[in-house]
C-alpha cells in the first residue's frame, strides 16, 4: 500500500523490487536496489548550479542525466516512481529523449533543485525500506512455499498412488500371485484335464 512508504513513488518502488525479486532472486533485487540508491545519490550530486542547462542564457531548466537509471532493470517503473515523487511534491518536471545522442535527460526549473534534492532524498530512503519490506516478503513467501512442499511431501509418503509405477507393478503381481495361489488350491483336481466324447451323427 502507498501508506507504507509514504506516497506512490514508494509503493512503485517496492513493486519493482518485488518483480525483480521474484523473476530473478533476492541477490538480484538487492543489487538494484542498491544501484537505485547510488544513482539516486549521484543525481543529488548533479544538481545545483552547476547542472547542466537546457539554454545558454537565464536559463530557466535544467536538465539530470538519466543514464545510471535507465541501466537498471525495469527503467520505466523505475521512471515511474520518479515522477510519481515529484508530482507529489509539486514539482514541474519532464522525461526529454535526446534523439541526437540517445539519452533521457529529467527537465526541472533552476528554482525547484533544492525541492528535488529533498524528494531524490527521500527516494533514496524509500528505495531503502522497500528492499528491506520486500525482502521480507520473499523470504516469508519462500518459508511458506518450502513449508507446504515438505507437508506434501509428508503427506505423500503414505499415498500409495505415490510410489513409483514399478513398485506398484510388483505390488499388483504378489497379489496376483498370491490370489491366484489360493484358488488354485482348492481346485487342482478339477483341473485335470477331462476327456469327453464327441459323437457326431
């Protein structure tokens, strides 16, 4: 829920981590997440006067290069819970695909940086539980799994329909055997061979 991390930008975030947790493991999710946070940091590092801008004169943009995230697994959810956090704090803000150098810049106003460095802030901390909250959950989800499969397997080992077709025919032809033993017990003499007499006119 987005109350558990503060806002949407946070739910999206555990969201992505939880995709990547269950498509590609635990290590790969802690892995992103903390690859999230570095270029998160390196982005706060980027903005301020120095940023570039998107016109030479008064410029009124900046401009962030996205290329550490859009290296991440997921880059448009990754996006998504960006642009989540920064509508949420009110900030104008737009994705720009540079089609002459093949980057994504985020365009923000000169007068919002310090607004940005606080929500950049605040993701990175969000990023931070939502890995911690969706570990959590894997494990919990890999215990119950791995419960369940040991209670099948207990449950199995007295299931005779269970046990390998090999043994069962083996099962099946002692009793066969053994059925057959006992009516032919009783019977043998009735089973030697008798001679009748065929007449024909």
């Amino acid at each position: 829920m987005a109350s558990d991390f503060g806002d949407e930008a946070g739910q999206e975030l555990y969201d992505w981590m939880l995709r990547i947790g269950q498509d590609a493991g635990g290590k790969a999710m802690s892995d992103a997440a903390g690859r999230l946070a570095q270029a998160l940091r390196n982005a706060r590092s980027g903005i301020g006067p120095e940023a570039e801008t998107a016109e030479a004169e008064l410029p009124e943009w900046a401009k962030l290069d996205m290329a550490e995230f859009k290296e991440l697994p997921e880059y448009e959810s990754v996006q998504t819970a960006i642009a989540a956090k920064l509508e949420s704090a009110g900030l104008a803000h737009s994705f720009l695909d540079d089609q002459s150098n093949g980057k994504t810049y985020l365009l923000f106003r000169i007068e919002d940086a310090e607004r940005l460095d606080g929500c950049l802030g605040e993701l990175i901390e969000q990023a931070e539980a939502a890995e911690r909250k969706a570990s959590d959950d894997l494990a919990r989800e890999a215990d119950r799994q791995a419960r369940e499969a040991e209670r099948d397997d207990v449950r199995e080992a007295g299931d005779p329909d269970k046990e390998p077709l090999e043994k069962q025919a083996e099962y099946a032809r002692a009793a066969s055997e053994q059925l057959e033993r006992e009516r032919s017990g009783g019977r043998a003499a009735e089973r030697e061979p008798r001679f009748q007499e065929n007449r024909s006119k």
